[in-house]
C-alpha cells in the first residue's frame, strides 16, 4: 500500500536554463514520474513545441575542414509555415514536488558539514527517534541546522518535534534558500491541521510570500482542503500573486491557480467560493479556467465552468479562449466540456487562428472531428497569414494523414493559398507526407499552383516525394473510360474526360501541362490523355501562329526589296540623279542600276516606289512592334524576356528598317547597306526559326541547332591547332593573296577544312611565279599534308560522326520533343492572346475560337477507337488510351484516397517507336497502397464482424420475446 503522505510530489527544485538555437529557452524542471492525473504529461503540448526546435546543431569547426566549392543551395523552407507558437506559457506545470522538496532539505543539511544531521532526519522520517532522544541531539546542533530540522518536521508532519525546535527559539519565519519555503508552506502542503494551526498561533505569517507562493499555494498544490479552510480562517487572502525577481517579473497566479493546476478538485470549490470575481484574470492575462483547459485536467475545469465561470474569457496578449488552449494540448473531453457549455468554435486568438487551427497543428484526431461536428467549425477559416486548418494539418506527423481526410471530408479547400502563395499541397510536400500529398492530389490539388516565388507544387512533389507521382499517373488514368457495348448494343465508345488538365487553369487552358515540363516531367505528356488534349488545342491555335508567319514572312520579303532595290542596286540614289536631285553620283556607285532592263529603266524614273516600299515596310513593322508588345505578357519579367535571344534578334530587325530609311534625307548612305545586309540576314533567320517550332517541322530544326552546339564545341577544342595552321601556312606562302594576312588565312583554313584545298595553287604555284627555296617546298609538302589528314579527313569524319550520333539520339525522343515544342508555343501564344490588353469583347471572340473548352460544361470528348473511319483523333493516341481503359475496366483498377492502379507496371507501345513509361519511384507507392488497401479492408471485414455478431444478438433477443408471448398465448388459451 503506498504511503498516503508520498502521494503529493511534483515541481522543480532548480531551473536550468538551456539555450537552443533560435533563441527560445526552455524550463529543465524535476518531476518524478507518477501515475496521478494532476502529473498528466503534456504530450501533444510538447510534441508540438519540438517541431518548433531545428534538428541541425550549429557546432563551431575549423573552416579548413571543408572543401570550398561555394555556398549550398538554399533550403526549401516555407515562410514562417513551420513555426510553432505556444498558445500559453511555460509555467502550467505543477512547482512543488514531494520528492524535490525533500532532497532539496537533504542537500541543504549536506552543506552543514554535520553528517550525523543527515542520518538524523533519516531516522525522523522513519520514526525510530523518539521526542527525549532528539532534544539531545537538538541541543548540540547549530542555528542553522535547527532551522532545517524545523522546516523538515513540518514538512514530515511531526507535531511533537515541531513544538521543541519552537521551544527552543527556532525562527518560525525561516525559508530555505532555494525555493524560498518556510514550515507553515511546508505543512500546508502536506496537509498537517495540527501543525499549520500550531505555526499559526506561535505567529506564522499566512500571507508570507518571499520569492513564488504564499502558504495557501502550497495547500493548493497538496489538495489539503482542511489546510486551505483554516488558512481562509485566519486572514489568508486569495488574491496575493507570487512574483519571480528576475528581469521577467513572471507571476505565478493565485491560490485558485495552483488548485487548478494540482488537480486539487477538493479545493476549488472553497476557493471559488472566497474569490470576489469568478471572471477576473490575474495581472499575466490567465484565469484558472485557462490553465484547466491548457493542462486538461476535466474536473477542476468542470466545477469551474459549473459555478459560471465565462468559458468565452481570453487571455491578455494573445487573446486565446480556453477553447483554443484545449484544442492545442489535444483534450477532447475538455473541447467536448467547453462546447457543451457555450464555448465559441469559431473565436480568433491574436494571429487569427481558430481552435481548429491548433487542434489540427497538435495532430488530434478526436479534437479536429470533434469541433467539426459537434462545434460545426469552418474548415476553410483563414488566419491572419491566409492559411487555413488544412494547412496546419499536413505537418510531421504520423496522424497528419487521417486528418487531412477528415478535413477534406469536410470539404476544406484543398488549393487555398496563404499570403506567401503556399497551398497544403506545398507543405505537404515540404514535410515529405506522402501520403498527405497523395489525399490532396485525389481530391483536386492543383498540383501547377506557385508560390510569390514561383516554385510550383510539382517541382516540390518531384524532389521531396516522388513516390507520389504515382496518384498523377491514377488521375490520368482514370480520366479515360469504356462505354459497355453489350448495354448499348453499339460498338465501342471511348470517353476522354479533360477536367483534371482544365480545372484549375485561370485564363488559358495548357497551364498543367506547361509545369510538367517546368518540372522536368516531360514523360507525363506521353499519357494518352495529354497527348489527345494538345492534338485537340493545337488545331485551335495553330491558326493563329500560322497568320503570325505569313505577316511575319510578308514583313521579310518587303524588307529584301526594300533592301535589295535601295541599298544594294543603289537604285533610289540614281533615280534622284536622273532627276537632278544628285550630280555627284560616280560611275561605280550607278553601274548596278544602269542596265537597260525594263525593271531597272523603271525603278530609275519612279523613285516614289522605293518610298512607297519603305512607307509598306514601316506599317508593317509597327504591326510587328504591337506583336511584340502583346507577346511580353507570355513573360514574368524584363530579364527572362531579354534572354530569349530570338526576341533580341526581332527587336533588332525591327530597329533596322528606321535605321535604313532613305525619307530622312533624300537618299541612302553606304553604312547602311552593312545594317540592311546584317537585318535581312537575322529577319530570314527568324523566320528559319518560327517555321522550326510547328510541331511537323521541329525534330529537324533541333537536329540544326543540336549539331550547331555540338561543332561549338569541337571549334572551342581544335582552335588551338586551326591558328597553328594558319600561322604555318602564313610563313610558308607569304606570296600567296590569301596568307598575306593572317586574318583573311585563318578564314581560308576554314574553308579548306570543307575540302576546297586549291592544291595547284598553293603548293605548284602559277607560272609567272617565282619558285621557292628547296627546304621551304619540302616543310609546304610536310605542313600541307598534315592539314590535310589531321583537319580535312580526320577533324571534319568526327564532326559529322557526332552529328549522326545526336541525330540518332533526336530521332529517339522526336515524339516527346514535338508534344514539349507545342506545349511551350501554345503555352506563348495562349498568354500573348489572353494577357488582358486586348478588349474585353475581342477576348471573347478568342475564348470561342481558341479553347478547347470554352464552355466548362464540354469537358469530356467521346470517341470510337476501334472505328477506322475515326479521325478526332491520332491513331496511335486512341490505340494507347484504349489499351489503358481496357485494362481498368478488366482489373478494375480504380482511383481511391489510398490509391491503386495498374498504371505503374502498364506500358503502351506506340506504333511512332516511342513508349510511355510511369516512373520506376511509383511502383513502391503502389506497394504502400496496397498495404493500406489490405490494412483499410482488414477494418471493414472487423467492422462487419461486430455488426453480424450485433445482428446475431437481436435475433436471438427476438427469439426469446416470440417464445415467450408464444407460451403466454398458451397459457390463456388453457385458461379458456
């Protein structure tokens, strides 16, 4: 049997300050472990302030340790999302404690230096020393050590050996250093009547509080009920405070407080009835009410709320109701109180959050259901920073999954962006909850949605958990379905259901698919349902990119006229000559317009019509600049504008057709001929490079640009020897026109690389010649033969042997590089046509013309695919999604919150030679599925269990009532 008066320990001894690194520091304290519910460990309290503490540790080293290669990428932190405020403070705990009160007295006596004190207040405690055998040894000891004994028999309730050490002229006021208690705190607190009554009368002070608590606290935190009634009795007052003396100035609360706090259900009901103002909250902002719902302890919160305690009271600085306390420490049956009392489920702390908010960040599955049903709380309630329940649900936790669902259940907005732009399927992500981030994708997350930085949840999802990619790949999937044929007597049907690649696109509709490519998710667009959906938008928009490369090739073609005609003929020049305009035109200036032609005879006597081109020309180019204008919205900033170097390029043709003008002055300068030559150059290059990016014609223009990088490449390395060449052959020709310079014989070397090697030339020479030394033909016979095997034969073999081998490589990935080309060109030519600076009617006509969907209503495409007359659609994209659907219909593979399909071991070979894989990472989701699947399977088949054994139970009952009006009715049948 345990010892009534070992029963009441709880509190610190000392406190130890440790310093973390973010500067939070953190009460050390001594409490034994115990099984009384006054010593409840604050679990979900403390689970929640370790997320607050950064697992790295700063540890100071030597930099030299370290290889220098520059800083680390930065952290993929979210904006104070993680950060966890504690709603109350760090003083709900219990401060006195039976076992750090008495090993406090025994180190006290220690530092005495007396031994035989020590084992003398063993011997009191276990009552083997009587009254006359202690006066003795009472007598030889010191002041201080009297003063001890005095504190350790009213703490051990010896009445007997309290009244001699009193005899004997004992301080009765004497505190220990440490927690600063005197004997009337410590038989109040062990609930000794006699004692408490005799320090009384021999002159204790009952309001005595010299650091913390007065003696009415100490019979608080003892839950000695006779104790605090003879304190009450005797002028002890309810209101003191107990202060710190430290810089804080903490106050510790009343009497009421520490009552609450011990679990002292005795007590609370006298001290409520001596309280003046049930309501009042002492000076730090907290009543008793709060440190019931903060420490969960129902019963003193039961009685509190009885006696008309305001269950709606909150506290001073972060204005928190008892019910947000409740909800952050993870009580149920204290938010069940609370509610049934009046309690507000909505009511907003400081930071705007509601109960459910903190209930959500503790990861409480019975508080978040809790004030969900029965406190009809809104789950899309939004704090002061925009984040809702939903995101403090998908936390690091392992309930963070179950009450995510219940949330979602409850129709929580699964894409509500906070102020930073985070939705939950960020922090979801983030915290690496992959099954969070599974929940969230099955119920509609917007897997494209940025933050104000612009990092999108899929690029997040692909780093931190790529398993759950595999719930993507199940929402493709599950978009594309079989009509029955043998229901419907018809042949196959095939639905198409694009609402997962539109709902969540604002002004156009290829957002998602662009951040797959964003995200280096480019397989994705292989699934057949991207690829029907970019077939179907590309015939709506190729239309319009087809008009921008006729305006853009006529715009072209006037500036080669125009150029041709003024600048290079010299044809506006001699036509003003003609007229008597220009007197000083020489004969090479004329000569290129004075053939008898009839079209140079006509340009010569009309020089209005080169005006007139150039007038055409600059129409057309200003047309071309309102392009360009409108096209800078497809672009987040001036910066990722400028790096496209085709725009560059455009606004530098455009700049040139001013800069040629010949209406400033009347006629055309010869510096302008090099603008034009360089213009009409760049403007068909241009051109080059818009006909390139239409999907049919994009595999050859990337082989063009690809052997382009490649031969940059091989240049860079081989320079080194191609300027070797040029200098040797400028020693051994000097007479030769084209080594005279070394600028003009590097230019050569390249082209005898081409093969053009004019070996009669260069090593014979020509007639009228003089011959070379002897030695000097011998080191041009050497040299030459050199080149050629080194640079013509062997250096121009490995260029084209890289070429084919990338071209090989292109040839490959063609299919995905098409459907990437036409995802990034619809993707710009959507943002120019819907950037919002064109009218509002003209925005409709285009709505009309160039989405898919214009209507949200038409989102499903039905098709026939195994009819040969269908032509909706690319063969071999019906040939993959039926293939998919079939294999869903057959296996039943179907799209749940735990997710299970065929998708990750399903591939589809397309007849182009390219396939669609789903990444390796899903098939261990898939493995996780399917043990939750079986785990969820397990509980229903319990659950149905009960129920039979439920049913069997009712029958049997049934049975016994039907027996027993059946012998009933027997029995006054006999009767009659």
């Amino acid at each position: 049997m345990e010892d009534p008066e070992r029963k009441e320990h709880v509190a610190p001894v000392e406190k130890k300050k440790v310093t973390l690194d973010r500067a939070i520091s953190m009460n050390v304290e001594r409490v034994p472990l115990t099984m009384l519910p006054r010593y409840k460990t604050l679990s979900p309290k403390l689970l929640g302030r370790q997320r607050n503490y950064k697992q790295d540790v700063c540890v100071q080293e030597d930099e030299c340790h370290y290889v220098k290669r520059g800083e680390s990428p930065p952290a993929d932190d979210m904006v104070l999302i993680d950060s966890f405020e504690d709603a109350g403070t760090e003083a709900f705990s219990v401060k006195i404690c039976r076992d750090s009160v008495r090993q406090g007295l025994f180190d006290l006596m220690r530092c005495t230096s007396n031994r035989n004190a020590v084992h003398f207040m063993e011997d009191i405690e276990c009552g083997t020393v009587s009254v006359e055998d202690a006066e003795p040894f009472f007598n030889r000891c010191s002041r201080m050590e009297r003063s001890i004994l005095l504190l350790w028999v009213a703490f051990l309730k010896k009445l007997y050996f309290l009244e001699l050490l009193v005899r004997m002229g004992i301080d009765i006021n004497f505190t220990e250093p440490v927690e600063r208690f005197s004997a009337l705190h410590l038989s109040a607190f062990s609930g000794c009547v006699e004692c408490s009554k005799f320090l009384i009368s021999n002159g204790a002070n009952v309001n005595y509080a010299p650091k913390w608590f007065t003696p009415l606290h100490s019979a608080a935190f003892g839950n000695s009920f006779e104790v605090v009634k003879l304190l009450l009795n005797n002028g002890a007052k309810l209101e003191i405070t107990g202060r710190t003396k430290t810089n804080d100035n903490f106050v510790y609360g009343t009497a009421l407080h520490s009552a609450v706090k011990a679990n002292a259900v005795e007590c609370i009901p006298l001290l409520l009835a001596e309280c003046s103002d049930i309501n009042s909250l002492e000076p730090r902002g907290f009543s008793p009410l709060h440190s019931a719902a903060e420490l969960g302890n129902i019963h003193p919160l039961r009685i509190l709320l009885d006696y008309g305690v305001d269950p709606n009271l909150v506290t001073y600085d972060k204005k928190n109701t008892a019910l947000h306390l409740a909800a952050e420490g993870g009580f149920s049956e204290c938010i069940s109180l609370l509610l049934s009392k009046g309690a507000h489920a909505d009511a907003r702390n400081h930071k705007g959050q509601t109960a459910l908010h903190l209930a959500a960040r503790a990861q409480s599955l019975e508080c978040v259901e809790m004030l969900l049903s029965t406190g009809a709380c809104d789950p899309n309630a939004v704090d002061n920073d925009m984040r809702s329940p939903l995101h403090s649900a998908v936390g690091k936790s392992l309930l963070a999954f179950e009450i995510t669902e219940v949330l979602l259940m409850c129709k929580a907005d699964v894409n509500q962006k906070d102020k930073y732009g985070y939705t939950p399927l960020h922090v979801a992500a983030l915290n690496e909850q992959s099954r969070c981030v599974e929940t969230l994708l099955y119920h509609g997350a917007d897997v494209s949605a940025k933050t104000e930085g612009g990092i999108s949840a899929l690029s997040i999802i692909v780093r931190k958990t790529p398993a759950s990619l595999g719930m993507l790949y199940q929402k493709l999937d599950s978009a594309i379905s079989l009509s029955d044929p043998e229901a419907s007597n018809r042949e196959v049907e095939m639905q198409l259901d694009f609402r997962l690649l539109l709902q969540n696109c604002d002004v156009g509709e290829i957002g998602l698919l662009k951040t797959f490519v964003d995200a280096s998710q480019k397989n994705i667009l292989e699934h057949p349902l991207c690829e029907a959906f970019l077939y179907l938008k590309w015939e709506k928009m190729r239309k319009y990119y087809i008009a921008r490369i006729f305006m853009y090739g006529i715009f072209v073609v006037c500036l080669s006229v125009y150029v041709l005609i003024a600048l290079a003929y010299n044809c506006y020049n001699t036509s003003k000559a003609v007229d008597g305009n220009i007197t000083t035109q020489t004969e090479s200036q004329t000569q290129l317009c004075q053939d008898d032609s009839m079209i140079a005879e006509f340009f010569r006597r009309n020089p209005l019509v080169t005006e007139i081109i150039w007038f055409v020309l600059v129409f057309l180019t200003l047309c071309e600049c309102v392009r360009k204008l409108v096209g800078c919205a497809a672009y987040s900033s001036l910066k990722q504008y400028l790096l496209q170097l085709e725009n560059v390029v455009e606004w530098f043709v455009v700049a040139s057709v001013f800069m040629i003008s010949c209406f400033y002055a009347g006629r055309t300068y010869t510096w302008q001929n090099h603008v034009g030559a360089f213009a009409v150059l760049f403007g068909w290059l241009n051109l080059m490079v818009m006909i390139g990016q239409l999907p049919v014609l994009g595999t050859y223009v990337a082989m063009y640009t690809s052997v382009q990088k490649e031969f940059a490449k091989l240049f860079a390395a081989y320079l080194c020897l191609l300027i070797g060449f040029t200098i040797s052959f400028c020693v051994i020709f000097p007479s030769s026109d084209a080594f005279g310079n070394p600028f003009v014989g590097f230019m050569k070397v390249l082209v005898m690389m081409t093969g053009e090697l004019d070996f009669e030339d260069m090593l014979l020479g020509k007639d009228d010649e003089k011959k070379a030394p002897f030695l000097l033909e011998i080191s041009a016979h050497v040299v030459f033969t050199v080149f050629l095997l080194f640079v013509t034969v062997i250096l121009m073999n490995l260029l084209v042997g890289i070429a084919v081998h990338d071209i090989q490589g292109l040839q490959k990935t063609a299919g995905l590089l098409k459907l990437v080309r036409q995802t990034e060109l619809i993707t710009y030519i959507e943002s120019a046509l819907f950037s919002g600076f064109l009218p509002e009617c003209i925005i409709r006509i285009l709505q009309w013309t160039a989405l898919v969907s214009p209507s949200a209503y038409r989102v499903v495409i039905q098709v026939r695919p195994l009819n040969p007359r269908e032509k909706r659609l690319p063969k071999s994209v019906l040939k993959a999604a039926y293939e998919i659907a079939k294999q869903r219909k057959w296996f039943g593979h179907t799209v749940s919150s735990q997710g299970s399909s065929s998708s990750s071991s399903f591939k589809v070979t397309k007849s182009r030679g390219s396939s669609f894989h789903v990444p390796q990472a899903q098939e261990q989701s898939n493995i996780q599925s399917l043990f939750w699947s079986t785990e969820e399977n397990s509980k229903g088949i319990a659950k149905l269990r009960e129920e039979v054994q439920e049913l069997r139970e009712a029958m049997k009952s049934n049975a016994d009532l039907l027996r027993q009006l059946c012998d009933l009715l027997k029995a006054k049948s006999s009767d009659c």
